[in-house]
C-alpha cells in the first residue's frame, strides 16, 4: 500500500480494528471448535457405551458356549454394511464369536477405527463363568461430518459477526473523528476569511486543542495590526519632521541644530515605531521563561553602565518563578523599567516578582524623587519625558506600555516603599 495513504488516520483505524477483530474472530473460532470437537468425542464415547450396553441386553450364551443374537439389533446402523458402526463379540484369547452385519467388505482388525469402546464380562453359564469380550468401533465419518457442520456453521456466524463490527466500528470511527473534520472545515474558513477563529462546540478532548489554535490565531492577527499599525504610524509620524528638514535644507543658510532636532526626532520615532512592531504578545507556544536569572543579569548589567550612581541593587524573585511569553518583551520590559529607575532613581533600587491569581506581578521601585500622579499619562506616552536632564528618547514607559498592552495586562505607577516611584506591571498568564 502506498505510504501515502497511511497518512489517514480513519484508515489507520480501521486497518487496525480489522486486524483486531479477524485475530479475535479466528482464536474464538480456534476455542470453540476444540471445545465442541472434545464435547462431541465425549457425546461418541457415551453413545458407543450405551449401544454396547444394548447389545449386552440382547445377547444370549447356550450351553455350548455358542453366541446367539437377535436378526434385528438394537442399533440399526449395525445392520447396515458401510455404515461406520461395527460390533463384535469376543474370547479374550482374541477368538472372534460374533462381529455385526455392518462389518461386511471390511476388517475391524486390518481398518483402524478411531473411535473403539470394549468390556469384558463373565457371562454365567450354570455354575461355569464364560468370559467374553464386548467391542464396538466407529469410523471418523460421522464425526468428521458433524464438525464440518459445526465449522461451517461457527465461521459463518463468526464472519457474519465481524462484518457488523467493522460496520459499526466504522459508524462510530466516522462520528467520532467529525469534530476533527469540523476543526479542518473551521480553519479553511479561517485561511479564507469568512470567520475569524473556532467557533463550533467541540468535546473536552479536543478543547485545548482548539482553545490553543484560537489563541495562535489572535496572536498572529494581533502580530500583523502591530506590523501594519507600526508603518503606518512610522510613514505619518514622519510626515512632519521630514517636511521641517527639507525646509531647512532648502533655505540659503541651512539651520544645522534645527536640522540635528528634526533627524533625533525621527531617530526616536523609528526606534519606538520598530520597537511596538517587534512585541510578541502573549502566546500560548512560547517555553516558560525563568525571571530570576534575567533580573540578576540586568541588574548586574546596569550597575557596571552607571558605576557613577553606586546603587544598591535589591531583588526579590523566588528562583522558581516563570514567565509564559516573548523572552525579549521581558527584558525589553523589565530593562526599561530597571534603566529608568536607575537613572532618575536614587541610591537604591528594589525588584520583586511572584504569582498572583492575576497571573505574574512585577514590581520596580526606587527611592528617586517620584512621579506625580498627574504626570503618569504623560511618561506612558512616546517622548513623554519630566526630567530633560537626563540623556534619553523618551520612549521607555510608552514600550513598557505597548508590551503590556500586548499580552492584555495593566501597568499602575504609584509611592514606592522607599520613597521614589514605584512601576507595578501585572501580566495574565
């Protein structure tokens, strides 16, 4: 059979439960037949003793010791020659007194009969004890006959069996695997646009089945809104510094700081623009992603960039913490976070981490001079800035906020515990 058409797991199914019920199907047939073929040499054995025990009733000894039996027998089919069935009387010393009219054409001695039932007795003749041998033998004709009935009848019933079971094996292979073929029905509908994810009811087996696809495909929709909103906000976002820079370069006397404000303008929006673009999201197929060492690693990092600062670095995030996502947007996350307290912070720095019912809770505080609550709209917007004095774009909060926004979280910004701002960014998953 071509690989190819293995492919089908209906087929393979199938293939298989065929296989299942014609083993099963020949064992049962293997069982019953020996079954039957015991029972029905045990019925023969019973029946011969029986017609021995008839011919015993009939039989009579004169005084000479001469066997004397009746024209008609007990058991027809030993009047009839070739019927299978044969009877004899004998001497012990093996002295044929009598054999039946069936054995005519043929000798019990020279034709082996399988099937052979004899007893002796002590026949009473006044006061003398005559022993004779009783023995009667049968052919496997009528035996062998009555199991190929039986065998006939057995692998008939037997076949007959199989074929429903296939049938309805079938029957219940078709419906189970509908829902399958319904997920493939849905998802063509998907690729053409005519329903934007799973919709149907499906059994429990499959639901996190489905449940996954659904979410890998608002991922991928949510990916590519991003990629088209990121260019068209680049291309109009663009609009006005490059019109102010070709007016300045068209002047006689070119305006080289304005010119230099115009170009870092457009520096800070590509940045921020690629930025929003690059967010993965949350995404149910991404490996967890341990946060205690990424922390340690930035903290690390960020204190040999601004050696000059001398802050104290303080983390607390239980080693068995994960992360369920992007590990970029994390760091991506978490830098901006750590790099902005740094730098507008004071002489410490806290960063705590854990799971909540909510899903991963970050948490960065410093002890810097803080953020005003009404100015928290402003920071989370891109080039939103409140301290000048620092080097920076401006666009460090408004990534923090598109990447939460992403994975559908909240970001809240209040007092610090030590008495600078504190960034609280709670992520669902």
């Amino acid at each position: 059979m071509p690989r190819g058409r293995l492919n089908s797991l209906s087929l393979r199914v199938g293939l298989i439960a065929a296989v299942v019920v014609a083993v099963f199907a020949g064992l049962t047939a293997l069982a019953l037949e020996r079954a039957f073929r015991d029972s029905a040499a045990q019925a023969l054995d019973e029946r011969l003793h029986a017609q021995l025990y008839l011919l015993m009733g009939v039989t009579e000894v004169d005084a000479g010791g001469r066997v004397i039996l009746p024209e008609r027998l007990p058991e027809a089919r030993l009047m009839l020659p070739e019927s299978g069935l044969v009877a004899e009387i004998r001497t012990p010393a093996g002295e044929r007194l009598w054999i039946s009219p069936s054995a005519l054409g043929r000798d019990p001695d020279r034709d082996a009969l399988p099937f052979t039932v004899n007893l002796t007795v002590n026949w009473e003749l006044g006061e003398r004890l005559y022993p004779l041998e009783f023995r009667i033998l049968e052919d496997r004709r009528a035996f062998e006959a009555q199991l190929s009935e039986y065998r006939q009848s057995l692998w008939g019933a037997l076949a007959a069996l199989a074929v429903l079971l296939l049938a309805a094996q079938g029957i219940a292979l078709s419906r189970g695997l509908k829902p399958l073929r319904q997920v493939a029905r849905e998802l063509r509908a998907v690729e053409r646009g005519e329903q934007p994810g799973l919709e149907g009811r499906y059994p429990v087996e499959l639901k996190g089945l489905t449940d996954n696809l659904n979410a890998l495909i608002h991922h991928e929709r949510a990916q590519l809104a991003r990629y088209r909103d990121a260019l068209s906000n680049l291309a109009h976002s663009l609009k006005t510094p490059l019109a102010v820079l070709r007016g300045t370069l068209d002047t006689r006397d070119p305006d080289r700081d304005q010119a230099l404000e115009q170009l870092e303008r457009m520096e800070r929006i590509v940045a921020y623009q690629l930025q929003r673009a690059a967010t993965s999201g949350r995404t149910v197929l991404s490996a967890p992603i341990p946060v205690a060492p990424l922390v340690q690693r930035l903290g690390s990092t960020l204190g040999k960039v601004y050696p000059e600062r001398d802050v104290q670095f303080e983390m607390d995030v239980p080693s068995s913490l994960q992360f369920r996502g992007n590990e970029g947007d994390l760091m991506e996350l978490l830098g901006n976070l750590m790099d902005n307290a740094w730098k507008h912070g004071g002489s410490r720095v806290r960063v705590s981490a854990g799971q909540t019912g909510e899903g991963l809770e970050l948490s960065v505080c410093d002890d810097g001079p803080g953020i005003p609550p009404g100015e928290v709209p402003t920071i989370l917007t891109r080039g939103g800035r409140l301290d000048e004095q620092v080097p920076g774009q401006g666009i460090g909060l408004a990534v923090v906020a598109d990447i939460v926004a992403a994975y559908e979280g909240r970001i809240e910004i209040d007092r610090s515990p030590l008495g600078g701002a504190q960034v609280r960014v709670v992520l669902p998953g």
